[in-house]
C-alpha cells in the first residue's frame, strides 16, 4: 500500500516542480500581501523580470548547463538585496544540495545589510523550518546534506582571492552571489569566473551594485567591455514601486538630471567623472558617437604600443586628423614581444601599405621593451618614418609632468572634437587612468603598475592612439601648401597643431 505523504514531503515536491522557474518559486514561497508583506503584491517589476531571465535561461535545454550571468546596478532603495535573498531562497528550496558563495563590497556590509536581509526572507518563506541561519551561512536542515547544501556569506580578500570562490558543485548547482559590487575589485571577479567551468552544473552568477565608480570590473560587466556577456539590467530609482518618490524628486531639483549624484544615487549610471579619473565616460561616448570628415590635408599617423608579454598586446591604432574610426586596429598578441622579427615584418606591412591611396606619414613607436631592435630593423629596411617615443622623458609642455601625460592631455583635448571606434577595449582603456597628486599641480597620470593592483589592465589601445599625438606631422603636399600661404601672417605655422 502506498504510504502517505507527510505535509512536509508535500511541500517538498511542491517547490520541486519550480526547480527552473524561480518567479512562479517566489510567488508560491511567500505570503505575498500578507503580515509583513501587506503592501507588496508581488516582487517589484524589474525583479519579477530578473526572475523570469533565470528562468528561461535554466529551461531551455541549451542554455541550462552554460552559467547565467546578471548584472544589475542601480538607484537607491530598489530592493537589490531583497532580490538577492529571494533568489538564494529560491535556489536551496527547488535543488538538493545547491551550493551558494554570496559577498559584498565590504564586511559590514555583509553582516549587517545581506545578512539580515537574507534572514528576514528565509525567516518569511512557506519553507522557513527548513533552514539554519547565522551570520556568516545558511544550511539545509538535514543531517545527511548539511555541509553541501547551503549558502555561505564570505569576505572576498586580495590576499587570498579563492577563499572566496573556490568551490565547485560538479553535477548539481552553483551560486555567485556579489551584493554591492562596484567597488570590488578585478581579482575576485576572475577567481569567480575561474571556478564557473564545471560541465553538466547549472551556474548562476548574480551581481548587483550602485555604479559609485566609474570604472572597474563591474562597469565592464554593465556598461563596457564586458556586457555583451551579461543579462545586464539598469534601475531608475524613480521607476519602481515602494521607493520614495518625493526624495528623488528633491535630488532631482537640487543637484540636475546629469549630476553624478543623481545619476549614481537615482538612475543606475556610472558618474561621468570618476572623483580623479581623467577622461570621463561623457567625453568617451560623445567621440565614439561624433561623425567627422578628415581633411584631404591630414597627414595619417599610426602608433604603436608594445605589450610586455603575458596577457598584455601590441596594439597599432590609426590617426587622420580628427577620425580615428576608419581604419581598424591591429593587434598582435603578447607572446609575440618576444621576438622583434615578428613586430618587424608587421609594421613593415603597415609602412608600405596603401590606406585608400594613401600611405603613413609617421609611425610613433614606444620606445619600452623591444622597441630598440624594432625600429633598427625597419631603419635597416629603409623605413625612415618613424619617431619613438619615450613615455618617460619629460613633457615638452610645462602643463604635464611626462612625455606620457603631455600626449594623453593633448588627445583628452582631441576627443572633444574628433572621432573613435566602439571597441570596448579603446573605450575601457581611455577611462582607465586617474590623476594622481603632483606637487606643481600638472596633468600626472597613474602608472601602470598602479592600475593594475586596482585591478585594471594596462591601457594598450590608449596609449596606441596617444602615441599619435607626440609630435606634429605637417599635412600633406607642405611645400606647396607654404608657398600658397606664405603671404599671410603666421601662415606658414598653420598646419601646426596636433
């Protein structure tokens, strides 16, 4: 005879039919418009949304087993943690022995905002004697699962980047979790990144952030080079339910629509200037979006920024004038520095090439690494257009401390008027660079070194297209050109600007 089922196995099989639809999940799980959550019907519109992105990436039999990525950044007070809560919940609820990693920009954070937001949601569900909560996990009531079927609040650290991530869940389920991830940094997303391979496991990876810096890895993941790997969401505070709409609308009056305040606290988008980043994202889109028509006058340059190995690139960017869109980089990767012959015979390649009927004025070579050999070899070749250029010699204008800083300020200055592709690359590198302090108060770049611990790569496609701001090259035809001009006053100094 068939045995009885017991209420609690009852509801056991009841949740496990939501194993891949986490909205109908939560909308079963809670006592929506009830007790605690009298005044809210549902989960708010753009959770549902999130919800259901889940869900559809777990039932189509092609996406299951791929990881799902989310990212979310957003205004204040549009129920990120609440999400995050709902969708741990939701995971432990449907799956045996899912295993969570969940962790936020800071500890306090952690303890005393994901924390007790997550108990809150646990402690409301259909399901609520099933789980132990503490500070730092929640755990499955049941003795033959406790330790792998759980959720675990740890703080990420630089010094040990895996005592964060390092978990797999081979065959069975995997959950990210960063709850305020603007401000952390690029190692820990790599290592989380680094532990998504397992074959046959759902693998979801949930992000979630005010956008309070303007660069980074979570911007990536949102706005830049990243995103297209994403099901990336953008909150305006002021479109969601619950959230208080006369204070956005004081911001609003008080600090202007295209404000960083409002734009960060409000509208879910990146301030245009990050506190010392030096060329704002504004200044980026404009120039990725502004059409020109270089004149037939404008000499085309080329530089060429060479990569010192490992992940790093030589990159080759093309200048005419104000465009610098027409004709695309080239890139050759890094492990290739190693042997000058192979950069040689490329840029002998770009030297003798015809761009549209036109060949290079000049090609700027940085003068780091393996720049020596290079340019000796293409001398030796008969190629006389070529200037290096060394990053830190002293600026040649008194407004920048070095020769690096001087053409980054001179092609800052050229963005306002000229024109670049929309790789995400050149567009992540141009926004990368802060200032830092220089007693005689002159443009002074971060080194390299520096971006990197913050996570950063090194600007490669940047420094490519600063390279062709060095010097100036005379346009085309000069000799004709002063002869036609010599007449007007300072005429000959005409074609004198970078």
């Amino acid at each position: 005879m068939e045995s009885k089922l017991t209420p609690e196995r009852t509801l056991a099989q009841d949740l496990a039919q939501y194993v891949h639809n986490p909205l109908d999940a939560v909308l079963y799980g809670f006592g929506w418009g009830k007790g605690e959550l009298a005044d809210s019907p549902g989960p708010r519109a753009w959770q549902a949304e999130v919800l259901r992105q889940i869900g559809a990436h777990l039932q189509n039999p092609a996406t299951r087993h791929t990881p799902c990525q989310v990212a979310i950044s957003s205004g204040h007070d549009v129920g990120k943690t609440s999400l995050i809560a709902m969708v741990t919940w939701w995971a432990l609820s449907t799956r045996e022995d899912t295993r969570c990693n969940i962790s936020a920009n800071t500890g306090q954070q952690l303890q005393t905002k994901t924390s007790v937001e997550l108990a809150k949601w646990m402690r409301l569900a259909i399901n609520a004697d099933w789980f132990d909560k503490t500070v730092t996990s929640v755990k499955v009531r049941d003795a033959e699962h406790a330790e792998e079927w759980r959720a675990d609040l740890v703080a990420w650290s630089l010094d040990n980047p895996a005592a964060f991530a390092g978990l797999h869940n081979f065959g069975k389920r995997l959950v990210f979790i960063l709850d305020e991830a603007s401000e952390i940094p690029q190692p820990i997303f790599d290592t989380m990144a680094g532990t998504s391979l397992d074959e046959n496991t759902e693998i979801l990876i949930l992000i979630c952030g005010n956008p309070t810096l303007g660069t980074g890895p979570f911007i990536d993941c949102v706005f830049g080079r990243n995103r297209h790997r994403w099901l990336r969401h953008v909150i305006d505070s002021r479109n969601v339910e619950g959230t208080n709409k006369a204070k956005l609308a004081e911001w609003l009056q008080d600090y202007g629509e295209d404000s960083d305040f409002f734009r960060v606290r409000a509208r879910g988008l990146p301030p245009a200037a990050a506190s010392a980043q030096f060329i704002d994202q504004t200044l980026i889109d404009e120039a990725q979006r502004r059409l020109v028509v270089p004149s037939s006058r404008d000499p085309l340059v080329a530089g060429c920024d060479f990569a010192w190995g490992g992940n790093d690139e030589n990159v080759i960017r093309f200048r005419r004038g104000f465009d610098a869109r027409s004709i695309p980089p080239i890139r050759i990767k890094g492990e290739f520095t190693r042997d000058p012959a192979v950069l040689t015979a490329k840029l002998a390649e770009v030297l003798t090439e015809d761009y549209d009927g036109e060949k290079l004025a000049m090609l700027f070579l940085d003068s780091a690494g393996i720049a020596a050999p290079v340019e000796s070899n293409l001398r030796q070749l008969n190629h006389e257009n070529i200037i290096t250029v060394n990053f830190g010699a002293h600026s040649p204008d008194i407004k920048a401390a070095y020769m690096r800083d001087c053409i980054w300020m001179r092609m800052k200055e050229w963005l306002r008027k000229g024109a670049i592709d929309k790789h995400p690359d050149l567009a992540a590198d141009l926004a990368g660079p802060c200032l830092v302090s220089d007693k005689q108060q002159r443009v002074k770049l971060e080194p390299k070194e520096l971006m990197v611990k913050r996570g950063l790569d090194s600007p490669d496609d940047a420094d490519a297209l600063a390279l062709t701001f060095a010097f100036e090259v005379p346009p085309k035809d000069e000799n004709r050109y002063r002869e036609q001009h010599r007449h007007l006053p300072g005429g000959e100094l005409g074609w004198m600007a970078v």
